[in-house]
C-alpha cells in the first residue's frame, strides 16, 4: 500500500501533493525575496549627484557621507557635482537614472522645495519624481549686520530700518535661496521695506556686509568667525535655542520674532522608481553612519546638526516645507535668475 496521502470521493482519488508547476512557482516567490540585486548592492560604485558648487554646505556634508557610505559598502561612492541652473540640473539628472540605488541625490531644501515655485515649467516634479531617504543635516541661519550699524540688537535693528523705508540692502547668495527666503521672512515679519541684493556666493554676500555697502545678511554659523574678528555683528539665530558656539546670540523668539524659523536641511534621495526594498536598506546603512562616531562627529564638528530622520519623517519635511515657502515664493514675486 502505497504510503502517499490521499482523499477518496467515491472511485475517484485527490492526491494532497500540490502539482509541480505550484511547488515550483512558490520556490520562485520565495527566492525574490532575496533578490540578488539587493543582496549584493552596491554591486558597483555609486554616483553621488550634488547640485551644488564644490566647498559649499551642501558639498561639504555630501563628502562626508559619500566616505562614510564607502567604507561601508565597500565601494567608492563618487561625488559628481552639477551645480548649473540653481541646482536644477544635477537634480534632473538624478530623476532620469536608472532606479537602481547606484545613483543618489544629496540636496539642499532648494532644489526639492523651492525649484518648483521658482520657475515656470520645471521638467520635473521633486515631489513625484524623487524618493526621499532621510533628512541628514540642518543648520541654522543667523543674522549678521554690519559693524558700522549703529544697532546692537534685533529691536534696534528693526527701529533703525523703520526709519529709513526702502534706503538699505540685504545681500543673499541668489533668488530663492534660504539666505534669500530668510530675508524676505524677517521684512514680513519685523514689518519692514528692504532692497534684495544676490551675490554670487556666501563669501561675496558677506564681504558686502563687511564693508558696509549692505546693511544685513543671513548665513550659517560658519560665518561667526567673522563675528569673532569683529568683522561682523550677529543678532539672532533662527535655532530653537540658543548655539553652543555662540552663546550671546539670541534665537529670534527672544529677540522678539516668535515662530521665525528659516534652517537650511541637508538630504538624501533617489530616483522615485526605486524600489522600498533597495530605498529601506541604503536608509538603515545611512542611518548607521550617522551614529555616534567618526562621519557623525566630522559632520556635528562643522556646525550642523544631526537628524537622521525616517524615510516618512523626511517626505512630511519636504511637504511642510514646500507649502511654507511656495506661499512667501508667490507673494514676493521671486523668480530664479
């Protein structure tokens, strides 16, 4: 008697042995959950598009991350950057490669939050055409004046302006810019008439504060050492609290401009096809750099501060951000040069 299970109905048997062709479909299923091509990622090296100029914020965290990715994986993660047309460029060449993981975007808040606003007939959408990974960075903006301003703080700053409506500058580093974005903020706010002046660059944006052909600028704490020179006078930060290295200067809530945040963030992104599988596991890999350690402290050494946030985290800083600044983009009438 044969020792093989089965079920009689009447003179006809149903073997309980599922047909070969099933076995064989289940093995396949359950093998693509291994997929190779994850498994083995990166199987070469990786681009790293940056949009932005060499030596900047953006580059310099880029860098650093791309190292840090490199010593993990174990394969070189090539930074590649594009900072042509306002970082629009670079990012559209992120959008039109291959979703395979072996190209990704480290971004400001520029390209993927104000691009669209900023010019008409944008050849992507940054909401729909990229995936976000995790927000890795951010740093505050500060207000500097001039030393020759006879101003000390905020309140005095706003009184002095007030009395002279549409008579000063406020230099940025270019349209739509967070510098930019963060100076239109404080006119709407401290309720006063200012003229716009793009530089090309922080350096430029600054060295026209310093010697006093522009009143005023937002920049990162990077330029506190200008502050310590006594080249520079910094009023408020647009921090929660107040900075470690910088502790006499207050954040805006204290220098009476409650709710005034501008922060440049710093993140990661890949093509929107990317699979969940490939964009979870260069998540968790990123998310291991950015622990205490070597790529951390290099980045926190900088003056930024570490988020690391979750995939979904970074997508609803994207959307709060975009509606936030599209608003103040349309009502300022700013356009990309």
């Amino acid at each position: 008697m044969s020792s093989r299970m089965s079920i009689s109905f009447g003179n006809e048997h149903a073997n309980l042995r599922p047909p070969l062709g099933l076995v064989l479909a289940g093995i396949v299923a359950v093998l693509g959950l291994y997929s190779p091509a994850h498994a083995q990622f990166p199987s070469r090296p990786v681009r790293m598009i940056i949009p932005a100029v060499a030596g900047g914020p953006t580059d310099i965290v880029g860098r650093v991350v791309a190292q840090g990715l490199s010593t993990l994986w174990g394969q070189p993660v090539i930074v590649d950057n594009r900072p042509s047309a306002g970082g629009i460029v670079g990012t559209e060449a992120a959008v039109k490669s291959a979703p395979d993981g072996h190209t990704l975007l480290m971004s400001s808040a520029v390209p993927i939050v104000m691009s669209k606003s900023l010019i008409p007939g944008l050849p992507f959408d940054p909401l729909k055409d990229l995936a976000p990974i995790s927000q890795i960075a951010s740093v505050p903006q500060i207000l500097y004046v001039s030393p020759a301003l006879p101003v000390r703080d905020a309140a005095e700053l706003i009184a002095y302006v007030k009395q002279r409506p549409g008579q000063l500058n406020f230099s940025s580093v270019g349209p739509g810019t967070m510098p930019h974005l963060a100076g239109e903020l404080f006119k709407r706010q401290a309720g006063l008439e200012m003229v716009h002046v793009p530089y090309k660059g922080a350096p430029a944006a600054g060295a026209a504060v310093m010697s006093g052909d522009v009143a005023l600028y937002f920049d990162t704490p990077a330029a506190l050492t200008h502050v310590r020179a006594g080249k520079l006078r910094a009023l408020l930060v647009t921090a929660p609290r107040r900075l470690g290295g910088a502790p006499d200067v207050p954040t805006a809530q204290e220098a009476g401009l409650p709710g005034f945040s501008a922060d440049s963030w710093y993140g990661l992104l890949a093509p929107a096809q990317t699979t969940r599988e490939l964009r979870d596991r260069i998540h968790a890999d990123l998310i291991k750099i950015l622990a205490p350690g070597d790529t951390r402290s290099r980045i926190t050494n900088m003056g930024f501060e570490i988020v690391a946030s979750s995939r979904g985290g970074f997508a609803d800083t994207i959307a709060n951000e975009s509606a936030r600044w599209s608003a103040l983009i349309k009502s300022v009438g700013i356009r990309a040069d």
